[in-house]
C-alpha cells in the first residue's frame, strides 16, 4: 500500500502553491480523464464556489438595482442619466446571470425581501436620508424591479 502513495501525485500542494497551475494541471488531468491526477478534493471545493459565487453575485446586481429604485423613489428630481444607466446596467446583468445558469430563476424572489433590508442601509447611507424615510417594506413588485422599464 504504501507503493501507492507514493505513487500518488500532491495536487493539493500545487492547489495552495501556485492556483493558475493548478487549475491547468487540473483541466488537462479532466480533459485526458487522467483520475489519478485529479485533485477531487479541491475541485469539489472549486466547483460549489463557482455556484456560490454565481449567487452572490446575483445578490450584489440585485442590491443595486434595488439601491437606485429606492433612490428615484425617495429623490425623484434628483434622477440623473447615470441613475438610469445603473438600473439598466443591473437588470442586464441579472437577466444574462439566468439566461447563463436557467436555474438561478427563482432566486430573486427568494431574497428579495433580505435584499431589500441592504438596500434600505444602502440607499439612506448614499442619499443621507433617515432610513425610516424608506418604505419599510418591499413596495415594488419583482417584475416591476427586473422590468427594464420600470422607474418608481
């Protein structure tokens, strides 16, 4: 047995060494279907985080999107062509995020209303407004919040 180990390549030193080469050693190992090569552990690890971070990043467009509704809400006059580029510019991103990964389509509306709280703290911090001024609730519906010609 202990032929084996030896054997037995350390793919997860280069994973904390050096990560560019080991995500090359890592697809070349995937593309030969070489098993012995695969660092399993990490590419498990690596494969859930590309997911997470496709989720996060639906929050944070989600976020924003909902900061500047909440900013045409509370400060209509104060709406400027760059508040309007960053609604469009977010709602692109989230219909590209569900159009890349159809399975994603249901979250928005599962963390809308966590969003929504960010999005208060956010809005009152960059308008320096009392959050309390914010409705204190979600009062856009989502299809109105991903409609890309929805303004409050």
């Amino acid at each position: 047995m202990p032929e084996i180990a030896e054997r037995m390549p350390d793919t997860g030193t280069a994973y904390r060494v050096d990560f560019y080469r080991w995500t090359r050693e890592q697809a070349r190992a995937l593309a030969a279907r070489d098993h012995a090569h695969l660092d399993v552990v990490n590419l498990l690890d690596e494969v859930e985080s590309v997911g997470r971070s496709q989720r996060t990043a639906l929050e944070s467009h989600l976020c924003v999107l909902l900061v500047h509704l909440l900013k045409f809400q509370a400060q209509p006059q104060r709406a400027t062509p760059s508040w309007r580029h960053t609604l469009k510019a977010q709602r692109t991103a989230i219909a590209r995020l569900i159009a890349r990964s159809p399975s994603l389509r249901a979250y928005p509306a599962a963390i809308v209303e966590e969003t929504y709280r960010d999005a208060v703290r956010d809005a009152a911090e960059e308008t320096r407004l009392d959050p309390r001024l914010f409705p204190p609730a979600l009062s856009f519906t989502l299809d109105q919040i991903l409609d890309p010609g929805f303004e409050p």
